[in-house]
C-alpha cells in the first residue's frame, strides 16, 4: 500500500466513525459490486466487532455453511439454483457458476455465510448514490466471488476468487455488523464490493436484522438475480445502486460471461417495487461508449424507469484483463452525459473524475446545484423538505 492510499484509508475512517481499528489491508477491494463504482482506489478496513462470533465448521472440508435458499433438488442427488439467470445444475461435489454454492450431498450450501471478506465505512457517495442520505457514511459489506467474470472488474482480488482464496481475517454474524453499524453511528449498511447475490442469505439476514434496529439498508448489483429471490428481498432493502455495464447483449456475453436481459427485468422490478434505484454505467473506450448505443440505453432508462432514476457516468481505469485499455477520456463522458440530458434524463453524473462539475447534483427545474460535491464530498446541500431551495421543486430521493 502506498503512501497515498494510505491517506485515503485513513480519511475514511476518519469521516466514518474515527473509531475503527486500522489493520493492514489483505485485499484491493474498491467499492461497487464488479468494480463499476465511481471511484477504485479504496483498499478496505476490516475492523474489530465487539464481539466475534465463531460459526459452526461443517463437517465439510469445504467449510460450507448453511442450507442455501432457491433451489430444487434433482436426481442423483444433483440440484437446480434458482438464485440467479444462470440456474445452474449442480452435481454433488461441485459448485455453481458464482463458486459459493456447492452441492453437499443433494444439499446447496452457501459457503460464506458469516465470512465478510471486506468491511468498512465509507461515504454513501461513493456507492455511488447521490439521492440517499447525501453527506452521509454507511456500513459496507463484501464476501468472495461473482456471477459475472466482467473482464475490466475494479474488485477483481474480491470477485473472481472464491472464499478460499481470499485471505479472510474475521467471521461476522449479522448480529455482529448490526451492532458495528450502530456503534459507528451511521444510518445504514451497504452490500457491495462484490456481487450480493453470491452472499444471498448473508445478505438477506443483514438486512432484516439492520432494518429491524433502525438501519437503512443499500445494495449494489449487477442485476443478475432472479424474481423471486429480488422480489423477497427488496422487502428489506431501502436503495439499490444497479451497474448497467452496457446496453449490448454481445457486450454481456463476451465481455462478462453475463445477459443483459436479466438485469433490464431486475431494474423495472426495482422501480416498479418503490425502491429507490440509481444506475451506474462504466464507460470503457471502443466497447461500451458508442453514442447510438448510449442514446438507446438512455431512452430506454426513461421509456421504462423514468426520467428521475439518477444515472452515473464512471470512468474506467485499466485493471484485471483489460489493461491494455486506455482510461476513458474525460471527453466521452462529457458526450454521455450531454446524450443522457438530451434524452431527458434528470439526474446525471460524471464519476472517477475528482473535481468535475459534473459530481454534483443539479436541479432539472432551475439549473441550480442542489448538491456540491467533489468526488465524495458533499460541501453544500440546497434542499429544503427534499425540494431545491432556489425554485422549490421537489427533488426524488430518500433526504432524511
Ligand atoms: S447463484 Fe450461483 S449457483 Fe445459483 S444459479 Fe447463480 S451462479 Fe449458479
């Protein structure tokens, strides 16, 4: 870790509670599942619960834990996961696509259940979610692994290991990070880091255990779950940060091992549920930033989702398999974001572009900046009762 990274560990511990002890960092691991999240240089903090909980082992040497939920059993003792788009048949012995769930004798278990592999507090910003609680800090969570293999993934170290292969330093029971986020005194808990869907059950008790202490609840997704498992926890989620990595199915296929359709249903689900939604779309050079491509994506978000659904714009730096990739050019975000405006979207983002204007909010009524903010600080909010205190017009999002 160097010097500058070393500030920045510092600063967000700092700005979260000043009270988290400080361990050296065993991964990268940046916030946003996927790595899709606005800023990629936050190596996390895991911290010291009050108390530690030590699960059960099970008799398994993979160290599975819990009975996974969604899924069917099949013949010879084989299983069908209904978790997400891939549904899997599982044989006994082996694991699905994401690496967490294995077949243990005709039974799908969960095998990170309590084993948070990164934990830390970070601002709310950097999710990025500039509609919830601005200014705010969150608890955030992440465990191993991914249902998508994208090829430019920012938490790679987290998301394309399994929970063997990550240097895991403490175990957690939702208990244990409920009472952690109530102890640094922030307003909620984030899944993110890497994909949720993997840590599905973990996860879900998380959450309904923090909502029932008062605690707000994030995700952050690719959007590859399936209906029934969404619909079941959005019960228990407040706010949902979804990456759109494209609007390409070949984009999906042969750069993530993913479908884009999956996650189009997952966002109107989202929407049509009340949960409060924002998009995120990581612009890489020569993929993903054709303007046809981007003008189609963005009709689409306000055709199905409403011009309100803010929308961030994320600047790609080479990383994983896609080094040889230049950083997005400041320019092409500026084009998409003029694109996104000009298809009528309201609330839209310039993101991994510390000091642009374009990282703050502005009123769709007025014009007036109703949230200054630099990377993830917020100096200045112009809201009043939720509405933009220059012409009075009720802005969406969840302010206090
Ligand atoms: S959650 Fe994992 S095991 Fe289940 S369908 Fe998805 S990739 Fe397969």
């Amino acid at each position: 870790m160097n010097r500058r990274d070393l500030l920045r560990l510092v600063g967000a511990t700092a700005a979260g509670a000043g009270l988290l002890a400080l361990v050296p960092s065993f991964l990268r691991g940046k916030r946003g599942n996927g790595g899709d999240s606005q800023d990629k240089d936050g190596d996390t903090l895991q911290e010291e619960p009050e108390k530690v909980s030590q699960p059960e082992r099970s008799s398994s040497s993979t160290g599975a834990r819990i009975e996974a939920r969604y899924y069917r059993k099949g013949k010879n003792d084989s299983v069908h996961c209904d978790l997400c788009f891939h549904r899997c048949h599982v044989s006994s012995g082996s694991a699905g696509f994401c690496r967490n769930r294995i077949n243990v004798e005709g039974t799908l278990r969960n095998t990170v259940y309590n084993m948070p592999s990164a934990v830390a507090v970070e601002p709310t910003e950097k999710e990025p979610m500039h509609h919830f609680l601005p200014g705010t800090n969150m608890l955030c969570i992440g465990t191993a692994s991914c249902n998508f293999r994208c090829r430019f993934c920012h938490n790679w170290h987290l998301s394309q290991r399994s929970i063997e292969q990550v240097r895991r330093r403490r175990t957690h029971t939702p208990g244990d990070l409920v009472r952690i986020a109530k102890s640094r005194e922030v307003p909620a808990v984030s899944f993110t880091y890497n994909e949720p869907t993997v840590f599905y059950e973990y996860m879900y008790d998380v959450a309904v255990k923090a909502k029932k202490d008062g605690l707000r609840t994030i995700m952050h997704s690719n959007g590859g779950i399936e209906s029934q498992p969404l619909q079941d926890l959005l019960a228990h989620i407040d706010a949902a940060t979804i990456d759109l990595k494209a609007f390409s199915q070949e984009f999906y296929r042969n750069i993530c091992e993913a479908r884009l359709e999956p996650v189009l249903e997952t966002l109107k689900a989202i929407k049509e549920n009340g949960t409060w939604l924002e998009i995120v779309n990581l612009v890489l050079p020569g993929h993903n930033d054709e303007p046809a491509q981007i003008r189609e994506m963005c009709e689409w978000i306000r055709t199905e989702l409403g011009p309100d659904v803010p929308l961030h714009f994320s600047r790609f730096f080479p990383t994983y398999r896609m080094t040889s990739l230049s950083p997005t050019p400041v320019s092409t975000l500026e084009r998409c974001r003029t694109i996104a405006l000009e298809e009528g979207l309201h609330f839209v983002s310039i993101g991994n572009v510390p000091g642009h204007e374009a990282n703050s909010s502005f009123c769709p009524g007025c014009k007036a900046r109703i949230i200054h903010r630099v990377q993830y600080t917020v100096s200045e909010i112009n809201l009043k009762d939720g509405a933009c205190t220059s012409c009075g017009r009720q802005i969406p999002g969840i302010w206090k």
